[in-house]
C-alpha cells in the first residue's frame, strides 16, 4: 500500500485534523447540513461551500472547513476514505496533504483542491458549480469501481476457496 509512507511520516497530522477539524467543522452547521454532508445522500452540497466562500474566516479556515465538508460528503458518498498522499511534487520535492482515497484505485488531493477553489472563486465564481460536479463525477466512478473490485474478490474467492485447519 503506497499510502502507508506517508501515514507513517505525516500520520500525527491526519490524527489531528480527524480529532480537531472535522468535529468543528461540521458543528458549525445546522441539523440538516450535517445531515447532508454525514450521510453523503444527493448532490453535492454546493450551498454550504458557498457560504464559506463568501465568509470572513481567514484563507486557512476556508481552505480546512471546505476540505472537511468535501471530504466527509465524499467518504459517505462513495466510500471513500481519508488519507494522505501527494499534493504536488518537482524533480527535488514533494508537497503532502490531506485527501481522500479509494482502497487502492485513487487518490483525490482535496487540500490543493480546496486551495485552487478559493483562489480561483473570486475571478469566476463558476468555478464552485465545476467543483461540484468534478466531486459527483469521482463519487459516481469511484464508487462502481470500489463495488466491482470487491465483486471481483467476492468471485475469486467462491471459485478459488481457501482450505481451512480442519480440513
């Protein structure tokens, strides 16, 4: 698992965006949007994103309240879970950060998503509705892919038992 690398370099930093962040961002919304945003049902929830867009909270309180609606939406959604993984890199370096993955198929880097979502708004606030669908798009793809790999494990295993101690 490519993944295990930088859990076990940047571990601590997940550990406590998962235990701090993620609980207060999603206390900060009502009922029905956290409803929506935990359970992963319907569209992508454009109205909430919208207004920490157009908030007053600092540019890193945009960045880690958007990253933890997508994220946990997208975990209902599709399976998905978070993870950390690779952001951006050149030929001597690497930017990591927070994202979500599915099993071992993909790796979204919602950190560096978040980050071009707020820089980009301003200029053209389209650019939300095109967020929206890219992150309905991955939930669709991701979560027939995720279903047919464990179709196909189910099925390798029906035809391919594996002998127990007693037998």
């Amino acid at each position: 698992m490519w993944f295990d690398g930088y859990h076990q370099q940047f571990g601590n930093r997940l550990e406590e965006f998962l235990s701090t962040a993620v609980p207060t961002a999603l206390a900060e919304l009502t009922n029905a949007q956290q409803q929506h945003v935990t359970d992963g049902a319907g569209e992508f929830p454009v109205e909430i994103l919208l207004g920490i867009l157009n908030s007053e909270h600092s540019y890193e309180d945009k960045v880690t309240r958007i990253l933890v609606i997508t994220g946990t939406w997208l975990n209902a959604a599709s399976g998905s879970q978070w993870a950390l993984g690779p952001l951006s890199w050149a030929n001597y370096s690497e930017r990591v950060g927070i994202g979500v993955r599915w099993d071992e198929i993909a790796f979204a880097p919602l950190l560096i998503t978040a980050e071009n979502l707020i820089d980009t708004y301003p200029a053209w606030p389209g650019v939300l509705m095109e967020f929206s669908r890219m992150q309905e798009a991955d939930r669709d793809y991701y979560r027939q892919r995720i279903q047919e790999t464990r179709a196909g494990e189910e099925k390798e295993t029906l035809l391919n038992p594996q002998p127990t101690q007693n037998g």
